[in-house]
C-alpha cells in the first residue's frame, strides 16, 4: 500500500471518528466534540470529505474538511457559534485554496 493510499485511509477514518462525534471531552481540541453532519464527498484533492453542522454537544457549529493531496492529510476545521455555522462554500473554497498551495509547493 503506498502512503498516498494510507493517508486517504487516514483521512476517511478520522473524519467518520469527528462526524460521528464520539469525544465528550470539552476542549478547544480539533473536533473534540464531533460534529452532527452528513459526510459529503467535494473535488477537492484526494477523497475529499466534507461535513458542516452543529457539535455533537450543540455547543457550537462545526466546518470540517479533510483530504489528502500526495503525501499531504490535510485536516480543516472551522467552528463559529452555534446559530452561525461557516457556510459550506466557505469551508470549500478555503480547502480548495489550500490544495493549490500544497500542489505548489510540493516538489515532484
């Protein structure tokens, strides 16, 4: 298994671990509460994922985005109060723009 393939693993696991909202504990930690979204699959890299909602404690609204680019995993998240979320197209756009300065900056 080469580690582009682990890393999209990785990312996929992770993300169902955050979107499924399994930690209780109440720390500024990433994705520390989960968040309460469906999964949708974006363009964005590698097996890009995306999920915007509420925390699973309702605490707050929760962006993630996690995908890999080469041997890059990249984990966004974004959390603004409860009644705010970050609009998707946000979260999107700022991922999308990630990636491009990762292939950038990425020799090959």
């Amino acid at each position: 298994m080469n580690v582009s393939a682990v890393a999209a693993a990785l990312a996929a696991s992770a993300l169902l671990i955050g979107v499924a909202g399994c930690g209780s504990n109440k720390s500024s930690s990433p994705s520390s509460t989960g968040v309460k979204a469906p999964l949708t699959p974006v363009n964005v890299g590698s097996r890009g994922n995306m999920a915007v909602g509420r925390a699973a404690d309702a605490s707050k609204s929760v962006g993630l985005m996690m995908f890999t680019e080469g041997k890059a995993f990249v984990v966004l998240e974004f959390n603004s109060p409860p009644n705010d979320p970050v609009p998707a197209d946000v979260v999107l756009g700022l991922a999308r723009k990630q990636d491009a300065g990762i292939k950038a900056g990425t020799p090959s």
